[in-house]
C-alpha cells in the first residue's frame, strides 16, 4: 500500500479520520517477499497504531500478528466496510487492545486475531 489511513475509533462508534500517513516502507529494498527489514520498517511506522486492518495476509502477516497488535484480515471492498466490520465487534477489540496494553514483555509476543472472509 501507498499510504496507511489512521482513524481513532471510539467505543461508543464514533470513527474520526486522523492522517493518511505515506508508506515510507516502500523504500525499503526487499530481498526477499515478507522481507523482516520491511515489516521493522512498517512497526515503527506504525508503532502507536493499536488495531490493524488489512486488506490481505502477506507473508509480514505473522510478524505484525506477533508484534502485539491486533490484526484484522479484511476481505470487504472498501474502507468504510472495513470500519463498520470492526465497528460490529467494537467490544470484542477494545477488551484485547486493553489486554494487550496490560501485557508485560516486549514485542514480538503473541497478539489476538480476527479474520473475517472475503
């Protein structure tokens, strides 16, 4: 992806459009598909995001899954779908972004998942 859209997403629904944050990890060179170097530089690009949305798995699925964030796979068209699916289990994400906040230990450690098909 080019860019990275960022929203807060409020418990009682309420979505506000933050940034639509460039991809610098696009400069990175791969060396290889699901390259570590690409996934450290997505992390830190989006190290105070709390809830990721994807619109497929790659191989840097697992990383992210790992790197305690709450990945989701999103199989719908657009945006706006995307947020209304996570709006649905709105209760069910905040509880493991709570969890996961709570968690001692460093990155890397095991993070929750929610795959809806496509």
């Amino acid at each position: 992806s080019h860019a990275f859209l960022i929203y807060d997403v409020h418990r009682d629904g309420r979505v506000e459009f933050v940034e639509r944050r460039p991809n610098s990890a696009l400069d990175v060179e791969e060396r290889e598909h699901g390259d570590p170097e690409k996934f450290r530089a997505v992390a830190n690009l989006l190290s105070d995001v709390d809830v990721f949305l994807a619109a497929r798995m790659g191989p840097n699925y697992l990383r992210i899954k790992g790197s305690g964030r709450y990945p989701m796979v999103i199989g719908f068209a657009s945006v706006d779908e995307a947020l209304r699916a996570l709006l649905d289990r709105i209760d069910e994400v905040f509880s493991e972004v709570e969890r996961l906040r709570q968690r001692p230990g460093p990155a890397g450690s095991e993070g929750g998942e929610t795959t809806y098909p496509s």
